[in-house]
C-alpha cells in the first residue's frame, strides 16, 4: 500500500547516541542499536474508524525513535501493517450498511492524512493483510506441517478453522509463553477473552492457543487458499509481514501497551515456530491514552479524533506538543488543558524574538541546546525533558538561533520556521 509523504528532516552537526528504551520482555532499559540498519515493525491501524490521539500518540513515539536512529546515523526499515479484514471492521461495515473495503479504505486514507499533518515518518513497507493473504496461508501450512498447527472442526463453515499449539511451539522453537509479557496464566486467560481470544472454543487444545486461520462462514469475506477458503486470525498477519519485510530477529517491535497481550506475545510465538529465530530484539511498548476516565477505544466511541481537532483549527503542530508533554509509556488522560498548554508552547516558541537572547552574554550554546536534546531522547525517548530544554532554551536565548530551530525540527518534528 501507498504510505504517506515523508517529513524532510534538516541534517544536525554531529551525532546522538544510540538510544536506550525499555524492553517490556526484560523488564528493563536496553541499548536500541542494530548493527547496520535499525529495523522496525509497528502494529498499524484496524481501518474502521477515525484516528484518534492514542493512535496519533503510539505512531509519534516510534517516529521519535527513529529521529534517533536517524540523528544517530543509522538507516531505518521500517514496516507497519493494516489490519484491513477482521471482526470489528467486519461488525461496523454491517452495523453502518457500508461495504467493508469502502470503510476501509476511507479510514487508511483518513490515515495517511492524519499521519502527513503530524509529520509523522511513514513506513518504508506499508502493508494491508488483504495483500498477504496467501503469503499468510502458506505460513499456516507450514506450522501444520510441522505439528504446531491444528483444525478445529468448524460444522458451520465450509472447512476446518486452526489453531496454533502453544504448548507445541514451545518445544519446538525459541519462545515461550509468557516471556515477553511476564504475565501469570489468570491475567494472560483475562486479556485473551478481552481482546480477541476464544478461550472457550470446544475443540482447542489448549484454552489460550489461537486462532491462525477462520474457515469461511455464510456471508463472510473469504479467499481460496492451500488451507482451504477463509481468512487470517490476527496475530500470524504480524508476524508473516514483519518476517517477508524485516527478517529475522529485528531491531524493536513496537505498538500500544494493549497489544503486549496477547497480540505481540503470540506473533512473535508465530515468528519463532516459523522461522526459528526470535522475532525482535526489543519488545517495546507506548502507554495508553484514557479519556473520558477510560482508555480512548474506537468500540467504547470516547475518541478524540485527529481529523476534528484540525478540522477544528487545532495546528497539527500542537497536536504533537501535547503528547510529548507525556512520557510515552506513561498511561494518561487527555483532558483540554494539554491542548492549552500546547498551545501556549508553540506561540512561544514561534514568537520570532524567541531563542535570540535579550542580552548576548548570557546566551545558552545552541550546540549545549542540541547535546541535551540529544541526551534527553536517546535517554528512552524522554519527550517532555527534551520540550523543557527548549523552553529553557527559549528564556535564556542561544548563540545560533538557527541551529536551535534545526534541533527542534529533526529531533522533534515541530518545524518553527519555514
Ligand atoms: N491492527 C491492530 C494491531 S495489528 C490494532 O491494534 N489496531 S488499532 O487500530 O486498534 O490500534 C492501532 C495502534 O494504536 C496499536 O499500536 C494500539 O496499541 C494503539 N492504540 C490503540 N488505542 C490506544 C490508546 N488509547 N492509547 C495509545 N495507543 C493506542
Ligand atoms: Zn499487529
């Protein structure tokens, strides 16, 4: 799929560190340094329903990690799928009488333009599920080939659904259950039934195994395929997009904090049984954005959308101010008085005096500006010491006000002047 147009970033003297962010499977802070290329997967958009900050807020952080990596003079490859067939985009086409490739579409569009105005870097690989369907079934062939997949008889449709062994991949490949959440077994039987399991399918082997590939029922979208006509399960089109277009073992798999589990847990469990490599160095997650006293979710509908907060008049730019006022794994609540506070910020930092001091010999180095950006974010993406070096900056004024504005524009992606 076409992504979106890339943010020209300014090229900076010098040269970050590698950056340290926290590993969710270790439980601690790890050096995010590949040894050429940083590669990377995001769990992109279920496309059936507007982007909203804590869409906006996940894609930002990675796109700050990658301003790193890129300041720090690594290459990035950098993939993203899009969940563009599955049972909540299925449910809302019904429920609001569109087709569902329309809904789809509409909203991946929406997307893009969501991500464009926010300057968010796209994907170099920008991949629909829809166009690996059958890279995805000979995937499933594959691990029930090898014993770690099985059918469940399904009287309903018109072949069988299967399963992943759990039990089995662990015997089988590098991975097991519960290694990257740290979870025990009631939590992990909780999230499962919550987001998108079936832990009471008669049939299973084992109540968290789940599902590869959904045998087609009557009135389902389904494709002909070696197992049969159906569609994928979720968690097998991650890890199927990230191993074609990444390879083995890559730099950081990142996404929300919802996704930790089941969804990254299992697709790096596919991962391994598929290609006997773990799935990512780094199992990295951003926290979750509440509102209205709940976590912001298209199917509770307690959404502040990106495309009305422009459409409103809101600059994109403060859209970003505001959530890097939060650190990125911290859970919050959006409330408008982070849309006031951001606003005040870039006025100030617009304000063409800004950044040239009142008085010269107490000016602040631009270059001394620049190293505690750097230090800041290299430091597990730490947004909102980096936005008080700026404002500390902005009081004091420094030596070369265009270096200053450089920094803010490739490290943070707020573009001062044009
Ligand atoms: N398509 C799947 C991933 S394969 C999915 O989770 N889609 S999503 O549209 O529900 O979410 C897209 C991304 O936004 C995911 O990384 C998810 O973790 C993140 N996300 C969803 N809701 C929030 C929230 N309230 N705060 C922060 N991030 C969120
Ligand atoms: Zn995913």
């Amino acid at each position: 799929m076409r992504a979106w147009i890339r943010p020209e970033i300014p090229a900076l003297p010098g040269h970050s560190n590698p950056p340290r962010i926290f590993d969710t499977a270790s439980q601690q802070l790890v050096e995010a340094a590949p040894d050429d290329v940083a590669r990377l997967y995001v769990c992109g958009i279920t496309p059936y329903d507007a982007t909203h900050l804590g869409h906006a807020n996940t894609y930002l952080t990675y796109d700050l990690l990658q301003r790193v990596w890129l300041d720090a003079g690594y290459r990035v490859h950098y993939a993203q799928n899009i969940t563009d067939i599955d049972d909540p985009l299925l449910e809302r086409a019904i429920a609001t009488g569109v087709d569902w490739r329309e809904l789809a579409d509409e909203q991946i569009e929406l997307f893009r333009q969501d991500m464009a105005c926010l300057s968010i870097l796209p994907p170099d690989d920008y991949v629909a599920v829809t166009e690996m369907i059958t890279e995805i079934a000979e995937a499933v062939c594959i691990l029930l080939d090898r014993g770690i997949a099985y059918r469940v008889p399904t009287p309903d449709a018109a072949g069988d659904d299967i399963y992943f062994d759990n039990r089995a991949a662990e015997r089988a490949a590098p991975w097991r259950l519960g290694e990257e959440s740290n979870l025990d077994s009631a939590t992990m039987l909780q999230f499962f039934a919550e987001r998108g399991g079936d832990p009471d399918r008669e049939g299973k082997r084992d109540a968290l195994d789940p599902l590869l590939w959904r045998a087609s029922r009557d009135g389902e979208p389904f494709w002909p395929s070696r197992v049969g006509e159906g569609r994928p399960g979720w968690h097998i089109e991650c890890s199927v997009i990230a191993l074609k277009h990444l390879g083995l073992d890559f730099t950081v798999q990142g996404g929300g904090s919802d996704l930790v589990f089941p969804h990254h847990e299992l697709s790096a469990g596919h991962a391994a049984a598929l290609s006997g490599h773990p799935l990512a160095r780094v199992y990295s997650h951003a926290g979750m954005i509440a509102y209205q006293g709940e976590k912001m979710s298209k199917s509770l509908g307690n959404l502040v959308k990106v495309s009305e907060l422009r459409a409103a008049g809101v600059d994109p730019r403060v859209i970003r101010l505001a959530l890097l006022g939060h650190h990125y794994r911290s859970d919050w609540e959006w409330t408008d008085a982070d849309l006031a506070a951001a606003t005040a910020r870039l006025a100030a930092w617009q304000d063409p005096a800004a950044l040239t001091p009142a008085d010269a010999s107490h000016a602040l180095s631009a270059a001394g500006v620049l190293a505690e950006l750097r230090d800041a974010l290299a430091d597990d993406l730490d947004a909102p010491t980096a936005l008080a070096v700026v404002d500390n900056a902005l009081s004091h004024g420094v030596d070369d006000p265009a270096l200053a504005v450089a920094a803010v524009d490739a490290l943070l992606g707020v573009r001062l002047r044009n």
